[in-house]
C-alpha cells in the first residue's frame, strides 16, 4: 500500500519544493518508488510532459529528482497569473480557460474528484508520494476551500511536516503562529517541524528548537542548512533575479514583469566566466555581450512596460553590436507585430520591437509540445551553432510568421536575422555543446581567451546537484523519524 508525507509551509518560499525534491531522492536512493504530488500550484516556470501536457515546472524537476517522467497527474492544477486577480486555468495538463480570482474559488471545490483521481493514479504506481503543499495552511481567509494544504492532506490521508525559514528571520512566530491557528484535528495531522535554511553554529539554535518543540508540541525532525545546490526552483521571490556578479562574458536577461520559465538560462550560470544578471531597468542594461529577452505569460502588456520604462530604446540602440536572443514570449516582442483578436491575454494588438520581420497573432489554442532537431538556418556571431542538435519544448498560444526559421522545424520556432535570434523552444541551450559555443563565439567578439571551457552536460550536472540536495538533508534531518511517520500514517 502506497505511504504518503505531506510537507507544507509557513508562507511561500520557504524551500517546500527543495526539501520534497531531496526526499523523493532520497527515497529512490533508499530503493523505494517515490512521485511528487502537488494539487495545486501557482507558477508562470511551467514544463511540458511527454504526452503534451502541461505542469508546474517544479514537479518536473521533483519527478526528475526522482529518476521518473513527469505527469501530468503529479501536478493535476496549474494556475498561471494573467493579471493580479486572474490566472489561466490548466487542469490535468491542459487550459480551461482565464478566470478571475473569485471565479476560480468558486468554482474550485469541483475539481476535487479530479484531484483524487491524479493522486490515486500514482498511488497505484509509486511506493511513496511526497505531497507538497502551497503558501501557509494557516490561511483562516482561505480554510474552508483549501484545496491544497490541509484540505489535501486530509484527501490523502496523509501525516504532515511543517517548513520555516529561518534565514528570512521570525521562525519561531511563524512555525508557533501556524500550529496555534490550525484547527484541532488539523493539528493532528503535524507529526513534525522542521527549520529550513539555517547559517551558521546549530548548536546556538538549540535553547530555541526546545522551545519550539515545548511550545508547540511537536518534534523538530531537523535545522536544514542553506544547501548550495544549483537546482531549478519556480518561485518569484528566486536568488538568480539578485544576481550582480561580474565575468568575462556578461548576459543581460531583461526581467519583464510577467516572466516566465527562468530556468531557460540554467547553462549559462554554471559556465566559469560567465555572468547571467537580471534587468529590470534602461539604467542597468549597459553595454553586454548578449541580451535575452524571456518567455512571458503576458506579451503586450510587458511591450508597453519596455515601451515606457525606456529598456525598448536600449535594447534597440545596441542591436547592431550586441547579439539578442528572445525566447517564446521574448521571440513575440522581437517581430513587427503582436495582435490578440480573441482577447487571449486581453486582447488589442501593439508594435513590437521590429528586429525581427514576424508578427504574431494570438489564438485560444495553445502550442505545447516536446521537440528536438537540429540548427539550420543560423547565421551571424552564432553561426557555429549550425548542425548542433538541440531538445526542449514549447507553450504558447500565438502562431508567429514570417521569414525563414532558424531551426529545421518550420517557421513557428524561430528565426534569424543578422545577430537578432528568435525561437519558441524552451530549454534550447541546454544540449552539450550549445552553451559553450555561443560563450566561445561571444568571448571570440570580444577578444578574451576562453579556450580551456569544458564542455557542459546539462543532465549530468542535475543529477549532481540532486545529490548534493539530498546528502545535505539526509545528514540534518532525522530520517528514522521520517521513516516512522510514513509507516503510523495519521
């Protein structure tokens, strides 16, 4: 019979997707059958399953920690935000539409049946689901429909570890303010407290674990440190968007306000020399080696933005000499053209940057799929990357045409004009040996000797870093205890 081990959280960005990532892990590595489940998740960093559907990217990378395919099951609600009061609706991998923030509460209970049906399909596969909860349980706004927190817990019938962050401070109110709100039998499902995030001496922190565990009646299963592991994560609160450091290459990635699938620039990060920051600002941008232009859940409305906040004009001015890559949505905001007639993302159409001769119009359908091919049609500074396999996918829901493709796939993914490149493929530099020539080609512009880049494995380096996940938490979390737990259940 499947076990299951909830873990949920104080508030949003507290680590509960690292630390169900490290278990399923650790799991797999202990010889069990181990699944991330989430029945619920907000993100706009959203992944495409091999049957074509679409999921939070974070169970991707949990299934992935855990040596299985992602499903769409794993993830069987996606809401991803068009607006501050409303988000399109994925159910089970595919779009139900937009719905406003009261729409969708109204209506969400009846998504319940849906929910068990995902959960139970992996039950009948896995050994161990380890279900990861959203935001706080704590949400007495939200108690009475939640869906995704203790509501879930309960659908599953599943005992419950509560998450702190230590580093972002106030974790004693926020590990005791939660178990006090909780109801009765809610707080009988916590079978443990665990401290995320810690830096520095534990031993310091040791007077205030007993309080926790006086206070709150609760075990502390473990003080997790701050793991450097370089790992995918979704959240918009993300480290990467604070990065400043300086390399010998640098690339500015514009941060527009509705971006989407970050994780898109992964290989760039982990190559020595290299230093990917984000922009948000004309006055940031300078004068970099490379710009790109991210995938973006809203495309007009993040056109105006550049439009008014002056980085249009920037970017502009340096495309003659600076290569730019755009990226899905960032691919939209290089053409001439983006119309909306079915009022897709609002609706109204706005001139785009024009760098690149396409126009896109937005449809109710959506594009998501797998692929993989090779570049063909790539000229200009990258033109080293003519042959080079590539593997990734797509989500969008406009058509843009117009010139020649830049890959073998048709006009759809992409194209090339000059040093402006454009493509719909998500994850496109993350194949060996694509990261590592668009740096060599940038550090061969500039004159600075990076000969001596080793070539760059995208999968290999994940799965060292899942390992790195997992060590780290086996060594400070009391895994006898959360070995118990899993056999009492509730």
């Amino acid at each position: 019979m499947v076990r299951s081990i909830m873990l949920q959280g104080t508030m949003s960005n507290v680590g509960k997707s690292l630390l169900t990532a490290a278990l399923c892990r650790i799991f797999v590595q202990d010889g069990y059958r181990a699944a991330p489940f989430k029945s619920q998740n907000m993100a706009l960093n959203s992944f495409i399953t091999k049957e074509g559907l679409e999921i939070g990217r974070a169970q991707a990378m949990q299934a992935e920690a855990a040596g299985i395919e992602p499903l769409a099951a794993m993830n069987p609600i996606l809401l991803k935000p068009t607006t501050d009061v409303g988000s399109q609706v994925i159910v089970m991998g595919e779009v139900r539409g937009n719905m406003t923030a009261r729409e969708y509460f109204k209506h969400k209970k009846e998504l319940i049946p849906t929910i068990k049906a995902a959960y139970d399909s992996l039950a009948r596969e896995n050994d161990i689901i380890v279900i990861e909860g959203a935001g706080s349980p704590a949400e007495i706004n939200l108690k009475s429909d939640d869906i995704v927190n203790m509501g879930m817990a309960k659908i599953a019938n599943s005992p419950v570890l509560l998450i702190g962050d230590i580093d972002r401070g106030g974790v004693f109110a926020q590990l005791l303010g939660t178990v006090d709100l909780l109801e009765e039998d809610e707080k009988q499902l916590v079978k443990g407290l665990i401290v995320n995030k810690f830096r520095g001496d534990k031993t310091l922190l040791q007077s205030g674990v007993d309080i926790l565990e006086q206070r709150s009646g609760k075990p502390v299963l473990g003080v997790v440190p701050y793991i450097k592991a370089d790992i995918d994560d979704e959240d918009s609160l993300s480290e990467r968007f604070n990065r400043h450091g300086e390399g010998l290459i640098d690339i500015a990635v514009i941060r527009l306000a509705h971006i989407s699938n970050f994780t898109d620039f992964g290989a760039f990060e982990c190559i020595d020399g290299v230093s990917v920051r984000y922009v948000t600002r004309a006055s940031e941008l300078g004068i970099p080696d490379m710009i790109i232009l991210p995938g973006t859940k809203s495309t007009i409305a993040d056109m105006k933005i550049l439009r008014e906040n002056g980085l249009e004009a920037a970017i502009k001015r340096l495309a003659a000499n600076v290569p730019i890559f755009g990226i899905c949505g960032g691919f939209q905001l290089l053409g001439e053209e983006i119309c909306d007639p079915d009022n897709t993302e609002g609706g109204g159409s706005i001139r785009g940057m024009g760098l690149l001769p396409v126009k896109t119009v937005f449809s109710e359908e959506k594009t998501r799929t797998r692929i993989s091919g090779t570049f063909e049609n790539i000229g200009g500074i990258f033109s080293s990357l003519k042959g080079e396999k590539f593997e990734g996918y797509e989500i969008h829901m406009g058509t843009t045409d117009g010139g020649m493709s830049l890959l073998e796939n048709g006009t759809r993914d992409g194209m090339n004009v000059g040093s402006i490149y454009g493509t719909y493929i998500h994850g496109i530099f993350d194949a060996k040996g694509i990261s590592e020539k668009i740096i060599l080609a940038l550090a061969d512009k500039k004159s600075v000797d990076m000969r001596n880049i080793r070539t760059f494995d995208m999968k290999e380096y994940k799965e060292r870093q899942y390992d790195i996940l997992a060590d780290a938490v086996r060594r400070n979390l009391d895994m006898a205890a959360v070995y118990r737990i899993l056999e009492e259940g509730v």
